[in-house]
C-alpha cells in the first residue's frame, strides 16, 4: 500500500481502478468533475474512459457495458440526475450483470450553482441503494464496497458525495489498480427482462427491483458497513448522522461535554450512543431499532432532507418508542444549506435542553453604492451568504465587497453580448422589451453586471425550450435564446428540433469557443481535432445545424462586433426560426498557445478618462492606475505603454472637450467633461444608456489623478474595448501571424 494525498473525487476514481472498473463515462459538472478528469490523465490500457455529451448518454453508456458484464462507472453533480433520470429508473427495473456504479456529488450551500438537490430522494423513488462517505478516505473504500454490493444484487448503486468530501483532501492508504476481469461478454437475450414491454414484465420487474434492495440492506449490515457504538448503560442520548456530518460529530461532543451542564445533562452524556450511518437507502433498520431500544432520546444530523429522520420517526412508532426525536422534522435543524460544527451543537444542544448561543447563519444581501434595489442585484448573482463564523464581523454590520462574475479578459461572449444589445436597440426595442433566455456555462455570465442581459437559467439546453414557451404565450416582440457550444450538443439539439418543426419564431444564437469551458477546457464535440481522442473526430457545429433545416444560419466572429450585430439585427426583423453562430476559440485556450490576437494601446492625448471601456465591457484587463503622486512617489516619469501618468494635467486633460469621437464606437452618447461625444461608427451601434452624473463629472474622479491602464498579461488584444471608446484612445494593432 501507498500514502497519498488526494481528494474526494480522485478517491473514487483510485477506488474504481481498485475494483477493476473497465469503462468510465460522465458529463463534467462541479463538484464531480474531478473524479473523471483524473482517471483521463492515467495511462489506462485495457479500460475507456469519455466525457459524453450529457448525463443520459452517458449512464446509458456504462449500463450497456454493465449488461455485458464489465464493471462501469457513471459520474455527474447532483443535476445531471435529472438528465439521467429517464434512463436510470429503467435501468433500475432491469437491473445489472457487471457492477454498475452512478457517482453523483450533491451541493448543500450551493457552491457550485443550481438547488440544493438531495439525490438521496432518487435512490428512494428508484429503490436503489446508495453510499454515503464521509471523508476522501471512506469514499475510497466505499467505492469498491458499491461494486461488490452492485455485482452481489444486480443492482446499480449509487455512490453520494457532497461537496465537503468530494473537493477535500487527505491523506489515504491505496493499493494498486486491478486490470478488468478478462472475461466473456455476457450477451443475454431476455425480454422479459431488458424491455418494458406489457405490464406482466414491468410488474416482475418492480418487484425484483424491491427485492434487490431488501438483499443490499441485508448485505450491508453483514458488511458491518454501519459503525454502531452503544454506550454500557442503557439510556442516555442517541445520534444518528450519515454523510458528511459525520466529520463534525466528535468534535460537537467535545464542545458539549466541556461545558457546564445540569446534573440530568451530564448523566445523559456519559451514556452517549452513536451510528454513523453509510446509507439512508436502504435504510439501516437493524441498527437504528438497537439504538433506539437502548437510547432515551435520539437526535438526527443529515444534510438537506430528513430522510434518515424520516425513516427513524416510523421506525420508533412501531417500536412504541415514546422518547424525544430532534431534528428538522421538530423544527431544531434547518433543511438549507451545508451542515458545519455550528448545525451539529445546535442539535445535540438542543437534545440536552441547553442554551444554543450561536447566531443562525444568514444571507446578506449586497447593497450597490449607488442604490441598486436587492431585488435587481439578486437577479445578477451578486447576493453573498454570510458564513457563521464570522458572528463577530455580521454583528458589526461587516459584509463582503459584491464580486459579480464576468467572463474573462479576450473572451469572445463579451462581443457577443454587446451586439445582442446593440442589435435589440437597432431593431427598434428596448432592452428591457426583449426576452433573452440564458443557459448552462461561461455564457450565462451575460447575466451579470456589466451587461445584464440574459433573464433565465434553468438547465442543460433549457434555454431554446423556453424561449418557445414564451412565443406560446402570446408575447409579441423577439425572443432570443443563448447557448454554449457544449451545452448546444448536450441538451440544445433537442429544443431547436423542436422549434423548426413547430415553425416557433425566435432567434438562437449560439456561442462557439470550441469547449466546454467553464468546468475546466474538456474536450467536447465541436472541438478541433487536434485535440481529441485517440481515434475520435470533431463534428462541425455548423453542419450540425445546417442539418436541422432553420430557416437562416449566420456563422460570425464574435471579435467583430458590428457583424454580429447585423446578423442578430436581420434575424430579429424577419419571421422565423433563425440561427447565429458566433465563433471563435477560448481566449484562454487559445493563449495557452501562445495565439494572441492582437496588441492594445492607449494614446493618452486622446483619453478623456471617460471609463466607458471599463462601464461597457467589464473587462478584468482594464483598470484605472494611480499616480505616483497617490502612491507616495515622485517620479514623474510615463509608465511603460506611454500611460501618462504624474506631471501637470494637459490642457487636454483640463478641457476634455476633444471633437475626435472614434469611427466603429458603441459606447453611444457619452459625455466625458462635460461635452457630448456622439458616435458616427458605421454601423450606428448604441449600447451605452444616457450618461450618469457620474459620468459627467468624470474629470472631478479621474483627472489627472488616473488613467486607463491595459493588463498585458491578460489582454489578449481582440479589440473589443476600441469599439466602445468615444474618441479612439484604445488602439489594436493585429497580429498577422
């Protein structure tokens, strides 16, 4: 054996080697994206492993090699089930040959984005069981406990992790990989088994179902999974925790016990029962019914729903057990959220009937300095959770500074959203008349400050769907729908098939970077060649939907702002199922290259310090510098780049009534200093709204104490902030090569 240091995610995917996985599928999604991505960079003769387009495709993947007898793993985060969910009850009905595993992470306190979905609730409604680790290390031996209990049952199991154990790290004890059994593949011809056809076959097959989970708690307790600690005398207090929660409960013990506490309190912890539970499904019958013969009052610590509660209220009511049971179902412990040390004293606090002084955690809305209403900012993404353990900071009215999230600096969306809004204005609508719906990945950022611009963020491919709906509904101007590359091939393709058959009117525009961007750059469909598989090809998005038959395709560079505005400009004016695809590498990726587009420069005789490149497009390259007179210093030289910076303020500077407004501007009217900078760009874009009073008064902010000043090692020069200046300050110079 060996010690090494991984996560939870890299402990399933060394526990899966260990059991002799053979084919590993998954579609990326935090927090599980780790698990799959570690095994993609071993050398692994002798096995397969693919990210697939969705979580369906790819459970129904590893369920076909399951059937034929190799073990298979399936990873995804706790939505992804949804996808899944269609093939995975009639899998469930059928059951397996070669152990089948479903890897899931769910995200109490929504680290990642999207509900605080309880899969455990799946494994009820499909009778399937599922391990619960609590630690990086349990997850290891779990994962080759599900396999065995998989392939002892013939049912797929599932494995939960939940964020706390899945992006942990520690240290663990692993041995080596084991090769895959070479053996025949099962080829098992059996309708009454692997179809649905007559309800005969559906009946037996739910009742085998049952049966399968009835055998998995039975083995389960033979394999003495669930630790039960009883204490030597009869009475006392009762904890049941599963998951996660599990980490904190000595610690939450220790707290307790080092307290002052009345004389019943502190007979009751000397007599302290404990089962750390590995599954709520099935449900650990045996060693719950011991625990609450021998306990006078029990509290439960699980994470999101009271399953485990649940299940311990009837078993205790058929046991006519008539002691105290605290948890959420008594209204003790809160059903949001993740479960820290805090949640865990709360408990047990409450079971002692002693004071719990700790402050519930509560959510804090960010308020913008310039009075933005709570509601606007909520829609924008910028509320922040306060955390508990900071009671001290949240009493003293302290909060976090809001950080919206933005794409990042080069990143070809940016055009994008600004020729979405330029477009919606050129079409004769306000911004606020036109519907644009929003979807999975970097290009829901458009969501966010500075563009605000996209209203929905449901799920994988959502997006085209409810446009739909919305056109159903009777509204009577365009409606837009935006979506990745990726998440067009894992979910969208289904929604625009739809739409062309019906003939619903709207326009798609798809944003193509090449891959699958926000989870991590994995390799998807669309992307180029040179970077695929071992034996696999790229699919050409635009024949993709040139297949599909929608009644217009514009394929554009997202870096040409002006181009793109006019093909969603056309698409909005004309009746129609239309399509536009803005395409152009990751800037990221495409620097990870070495490909830089291009080189910005400022020319500091023409910058009126407006800050419309910072208002406008928000990118993280852009920022205003201070002088060496604001930083204590008296030099007075130029900052390299030609920034002017130091010195007496220009006249320039003082006047700021410059009459050089820049040609391709869409920054719209804005007065820097007091004049008014209209464009004359070819295109006549306006995006920008009438100028605040901030913006007016500028000079009193920025001048001469500031200036504009471009990151180098992030600015990429794809030259979206030139086309927003009002006087042409920001220059590109291409790179031909």
């Amino acid at each position: 054996m060996t010690r090494r240091i991984l996560t939870g995610n890299q402990a399933v995917a060394i526990g899966a080697l260990r059991a002799g996985v053979g084919i590993a599928t998954g579609y990326p999604g935090t927090p599980s994206t780790g698990c799959l991505a570690h095994l993609l960079k071993l050398e692994l003769p002798g096995r397969y492993v693919e990210w697939s387009s969705n979580e369906k495709v790819a459970f129904e993947i590893a369920s076909g090699a399951a059937w034929a007898g190799r073990r298979a793993l399936c990873t995804m985060k706790m939505s992804g089930v949804n996808v899944a969910y269609d093939a995975l009850i009639s899998i469930a009905y059928s059951g397996t040959n070669g152990g089948l595993v479903l890897y899931v992470a769910d995200d109490p306190g929504v680290s990642a984005g999207m509900p605080e979905q309880d899969t455990r609730g799946f494994a009820l409604m499909s009778d399937l069981p599922m391990l619960e680790p609590a630690s990086p290390a349990e997850a290891y031996d779990l994962t080759q406990k599900a396999f065995e209990l998989s392939e002892k049952t013939g049912a797929p199991v599932f494995l939960r992790l939940t964020t706390a154990v899945a992006l942990a790290h520690s240290v663990i004890e692993v041995d080596e990989s084991v090769a895959p059994k070479p053996a025949p593949v099962v080829l098992d011809k059996d309708i009454t088994r692997y179809t649905k056809a007559g309800s005969k076959i559906c009946l037996d097959q739910h009742r085998a179902l049952i049966e399968r989970l009835e055998a998995a708690g039975k083995l389960i307790h033979e394999m003495d999974l669930h630790r039960l600690e009883l204490s030597e005398k009869r009475g006392g207090l009762g904890i049941i925790a599963c998951g996660a929660v599990n980490a904190y409960v000595n610690e939450a013990l220790a707290s307790v016990q080092s307290k002052e506490a009345d004389q019943s309190s502190a007979l009751m912890l000397k007599n302290v029962s404990l089962l750390r539970a590995v599954t709520t499904v099935p449900f650990p019958q045996q060693e719950v019914r011991a625990l609450l013969a021998h306990c006078e009052r029990v509290v439960v610590l699980e994470e999101l729903e009271p399953h485990m509660e649940r299940g311990v209220a009837v078993a205790a009511r058929q046991m006519g057990f008539d002691g105290p049971i605290i948890g959420k179902l008594n209204g003790t412990l809160s059903r949001i959220g993740e479960y820290r040390l805090s949640e865990v004293l709360r408990g047990l606090e409450a079971a002692l009937g002693t004071s719990h002084t700790r402050e519930q955690p509560k959510t804090v809305l960010a308020r913008d300095a310039e009075g933005v209403a709570p509601q606007t900012r909520e829609s924008q993404h910028a509320i922040l959770a306060s955390t508990d353990g900071d009671a001290e900071g949240r009493s003293a009215g302290i909060h976090p500074a809001p950080r919206p999230i933005t794409v990042c600096a080069g990143c070809p969306h940016r055009g994008t959203y600004l020729a979405i809004e330029a477009a919606i204005k050129q079409a004769g609508f306000e911004k606020e008349e036109v519907m644009v719906t929003g979807d999975i990945g970097c290009t829901i950022l458009g969501m966010n400050p500075p563009f605000d611009l996209l209203w929905t963020e449901v799920s994988m491919g959502s997006s085209v769907s409810l446009a739909q709906g919305y056109v159903h509904a009777g509204i009577e101007t365009p409606v837009i729908a935006t979506i990745g590359d990726s998440t067009f091939f894992h979910g969208g393709i289904p929604g625009l098939i739809n739409a062309i058959q019906h003939n619903t009117p709207l326009t798609l525009l798809i944003m193509d970077n090449g891959w699958t961007a926000m989870t991590g750059m994995q390799v998807n469909a669309g992307t180029n060649d040179a970077f695929q598989a071992p034996g696999g090809r790229r699919l050409d998005l635009v024949r993709v939907v040139e297949g599909l038959g929608p009644d217009s395709i514009a394929v554009v560079d997202p870096y040409d702002v002006e181009a793109v505005t006019a093909a969603i400009t056309a698409s909005l004016t004309t009746s129609g199922v239309h399509v536009v695809i803005a395409q152009r590498e990751c800037a990221i990726q495409a620097r990870r290259r070495g490909v830089v587009e291009g080189v910005m420069t400022v020319d500091p005789e023409k910058c009126i310090l407006c800050k419309q490149c910072l208002r406008v497009t928000g990118c993280p390259a852009l920022s205003v510098s201070a002088t060496p007179k604001e930083r204590g210093e008296s030099s007075e030289d130029d900052s390299p780049g030609g920034f002017a910076i130091g010195a007496e303020p220009t006249e320039r500077e003082k006047s700021s009534k410059d009459d050089s407004p820049g040609k391709g501007s869409i920054a719209g009217e804005s007065k820097g200093q007091g004049e008014s900078l209209k464009s004359d760009s070819p295109g006549g874009l306006s995006i920008a709204a009438e100028p605040t009073e901030r913006e007016e008064s500028s000079k009193d902010d920025a001048s001469p104490a500031s200036s504009i000043q471009i990151d180098e090692t992030l600015c990429n020069g794809c030259g979206i902030c030139a086309t927003v200046c009002p006087t042409s300050a920001l220059k590109v110079e291409r790179r031909t090569s």
